[in-house]
C-alpha cells in the first residue's frame, strides 16, 4: 500500500472531499486531524518545504486568529510564523497531503488527484454534487 498522509480537519467540506477523493483512489491515507495532534514545528517546516511555496501559502485566514494576531505584516519571519502555527493550529490551511508524488495544499479538492500514484479514475461526486473528472495527469 502507498503511503498517504492528510492533515486533515473534518469540519472541513474541502478536507473531507478530499479525504473521499484519496479512498475513491483505492487509498487508505494516514488521517492526521491537525487540530488534535498538532504537527511540530519541523514537521511544518518539512511541509511547507514539501509544496514548494512559502509558510504564507500554509496560512488560513478564515475563522482563525490570522487578523488578531496581525499576521498579515510582512515583519513576520517564516520561523515567527511556524511558531504561531504551532501555538494556533487553526491557523494551517487544509488540507495538505503527502504522497510519494509530493506534497501539496489540495484547495480545491481535486488538486489531490496529481500527486495520487494510480492511474485514472472513474468521476466522483463532491458533498456539493459537482462532479470531479480525472485527466489521469500525475506529478512525477
């Protein structure tokens, strides 16, 4: 079996597709639920590293303290920025996953579908109704 993680957070209608998404694959992913048991920090450095994109690009915005705690000042350092993850786990963007094809922010869900190791699957049906058609292109 391929190695899958998500962190996940279930309340989440983007996290839970995509969760749906990597089981429809055939995949039974590791489900971490972040807001439970928190990544460290250099678990999120490697995670940030993983995407290829800053730690901006892991922060949430929405319903989180991102506005409180003025996290939209550039005078933050991406250290000082890991660490106010680690204090408000609330504050990660989700859901990520990590497969052997990479590591990436799946908004929207869909975006899992390049880093799944199978071949091309059948449509899927999101919560919403919309319908998810897979190209069969996958990172690598």
């Amino acid at each position: 079996m391929t190695e899958v993680t998500i962190f996940h957070n279930p309340a989440c209608g983007t996290s839970r597709n995509t969760l749906a998404l990597i089981r429809h694959a055939g995949i039974e992913p590791t489900v971490v639920e972040y807001l439970k048991t928190p990544p460290s920090k250099d678990q999120l450095r490697e995670l940030v590293a993983g995407t290829g994109q800053g730690v901006r690009a892991l922060l949430r915005e929405k319903g989180t303290p991102y506005a409180e705690l003025g996290l939209a000042n550039p005078k933050w350092s991406d250290e000082q920025l890991l660490d106010f993850i680690v204090q408000h786990p609330i504050l990660m963007n989700r859901p990520v996953v990590v497969t052997p094809l990479g590591t990436k922010l799946c908004r929207p869900s869909e975006e899992v579908l390049a880093l799944l190791p199978v071949g091309q699957l059948p449509p899927f049906t999101k919560e919403d109704g919309e319908v998810v058609q897979d190209s069969g292109v996958r990172r690598g």
